[in-house]
C-alpha cells in the first residue's frame, strides 16, 4: 500500500534507501578497478562512481517524487537506468516516525533535493575511502531542513560495509552516537586537498590544540557529530550546495551549525548560486558566533561579507 505520510518523510525515508544503494555502487566501482576518472577542473576529479551513484540516486527520486526539484553535483544525468538502479522502497523505520509540524504541509513544489552522489572523491581515488560520503539534502524553501550522510566504506562491527546517517531539523537525528569532543581542547577539522593562502590566515588565527586534514563536507561534519572535532573551517570559495545542504540539515538537527565565515546560514532555492562564496564554518557547540570573529577581518572582506 502507498505511504500516506508527509512528502518530507517519504523523501527522506526514499533517500535513506537510495543512498545506501549508491554506496554499493560506489563499493563496485572501486573493486573492479577502472575509475574512469576526468577532470572537471583544478583538483575537481569525477570518477565513474560519481557518474553512476549519481545516475542512480537521481533517477530514482525523480521517479518517485516527479515534482521535485532536484540538482546533482555531476549535472544533467541519463534517467534511463536499469531496474537494479532504482529504489522503489522506503525505509520503514524511519516512516514510522512524527512528521514536525512544521514541515507536515510542504508541497512538492517547496523543495529542492541537492545531491552530491560522491564526497570526497579526490580522497576516493587516492584511497582514504574512509573520506568518502553520499550526500542527499532537503531543502524546502531556503532553508536545508532534512539529510542524508551514507559512509560506504564504514565498517560496522558485524563486519558488513556501509552506514547511514540522518538528521531532520524538529525530530532530530538517527544513525550513530552524538559525542562532544574533549573540553580543554581546539580541534578543527579541514580540507586536506584545497587549502590555499587565505584560508590559512584563518586557520591561523585559532588556538587550535590539533588540525586534522580530511576529505568531503560530509565526513568533517561526522567529526564534529562524533567528537573527533570542534570546529571545520574552510576560508574560501570552493565548496558547494550539494556539499552542504545534507551536513548543515543534520548538524543542525543536532543542535549545531554550519554558516558561512560569517556565520550566515546558506539559502538552498532553486536559483541560488552552487558555489559557497564565503567559505564554511562550523561547529556542535553553543559558541558559534564567538568563532566567527577569530576569522580576521581582511580574510572575512577578501572572501566577502
Ligand atoms: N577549490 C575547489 N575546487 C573544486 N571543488 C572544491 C574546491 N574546494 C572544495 N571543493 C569541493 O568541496 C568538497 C569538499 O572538499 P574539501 O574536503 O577539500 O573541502 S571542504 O573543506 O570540505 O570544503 C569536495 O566535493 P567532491 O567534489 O564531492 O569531492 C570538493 O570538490
Ligand atoms: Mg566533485
Ligand atoms: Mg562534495
Ligand atoms: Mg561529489
């Protein structure tokens, strides 16, 4: 029988499906060996996991949800996939679930999935596949409200490979265990393959006990979640909406934020621009706007206020 609940809850009860489906595409790709990997730009692979996983994720949600908006890192993707490809079902678990009240009378035409079929994929192809995540964000309107972060290649102690994260702002998050990372030390969380000069200014200018250096949006905010860190700072353009809109859902879900250098929150419409032009900051504490004014001054006006 067709589920009767909310659009939102069936979105992301489907997402939860598809995305673990996409990590085993992700899985398959790299066992058999050929990336197929171009360059879309400076640092910016594209391998055959992300073409796939995306032409997966895509195609089933459109098939599910026609009158959704939905945009994907890899652009306009072949829907014409094969049935192994298109997830039909709905995590039941997560259906069972009470829709917010706020969301319970959003129209498919208030949303905008974005999705970014592979985080991480410089880190993919260089073999940290730990990095690695598959992104699907709910946004309705502006705001990122709902979110999916599958890590393919977390190992779960029975042994099976996969696990899945997610986060939906008024009911909170599912998926792993929240911890807070040690008091009495400043740990960031940062790129590992696109640093440059400015965003070292602002990395500079923290007390910062450790930097760790890791691939994706994804899995820095699973840092922050599960107290690896205290913060992710990313002074510059770079990143993009499909890289946050999933990781600043369920970060907020669970209390925390993920704005810009600012400390603004990203808008998530259709129209907005794909490109995060000032940067990313992020925290699980309550002292977020505190770090915001670390970032100096002439970072803040290079970037742009
Ligand atoms: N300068 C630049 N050029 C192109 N792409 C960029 C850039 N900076 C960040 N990104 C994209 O943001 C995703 C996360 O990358 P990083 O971990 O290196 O940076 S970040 O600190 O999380 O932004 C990662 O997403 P994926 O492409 O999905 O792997 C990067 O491609
Ligand atoms: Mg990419
Ligand atoms: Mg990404
Ligand atoms: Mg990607």
């Amino acid at each position: 029988m067709a589920s009767t609940a909310p659009v939102i809850m069936r979105i992301m009860a489907s997402s939860i499906q598809t995305a673990k489906l996409a990590g085993g595409i992700i899985r398959d790709v790299l066992k058999q060996g050929d990336l197929g990997i171009v360059d879309k730009g400076k640092n910016d692979p594209q391998t055959e996991a992300d073409r796939s996983a995306q032409r997966c994720i895509i195609a089933s949600l459109t098939k599910k949800f026609p009158g959704v908006k939905i945009i994907g890192e890899e652009g306009g993707s072949d829907l014409n996939v094969c049935d192994d490809w298109l997830v039909e079902d709905l995590d039941e678990e997560f259906l069972q679930k009470s829709c917010p009240a706020e969301w319970r009378d959003a129209k498919p035409e208030d949303f905008v999935i974005w999705v970014d079929p592979l985080d991480g994929t410089a880190e993919y192809t260089q073999g940290y596949v730990e990095h690695v995540t598959v992104l699907i964000g709910i946004a309705v309107k502006d705001a990122a409200v709902g979110g999916i972060i599958h890590q393919p290649f977390y190992q779960q102690p029975d042994g099976e490979l996969g696990r899945t994260i997610w986060g939906l702002k008024g009911l909170g998050t599912g998926g792993f265990t929240h911890s807070l990372a040690p008091p009495g030390e400043f740990i960031i969380t940062t790129t590992r393959s696109h640093s440059n000069a400015l965003h070292q200014q602002a990395l500079n200018a923290f007390p910062a006990t450790k930097i760790l250096k890791v691939g994706g949006a994804g899995f820095k905010v699973l840092q922050l979640l599960e107290g690896k860190a205290h913060a992710y700072v990313f002074a510059t353009p770079g990143c993009k909406k499909w890289d946050t809109c999933a990781p600043e859902a369920v970060l907020e879900a669970q209390g925390g934020f993920l704005t810009d250098i600012n400390g603004k929150n990203y808008s998530y419409n259709a129209d907005v621009e794909h490109v995060n032009r000032q940067g990313v900051l992020a925290s699980v504490g309550e002292n977020h706007s505190e770090l915001v004014y670390k970032i100096p001054r002439k970072v803040r006006e290079a970037v742009g206020v």
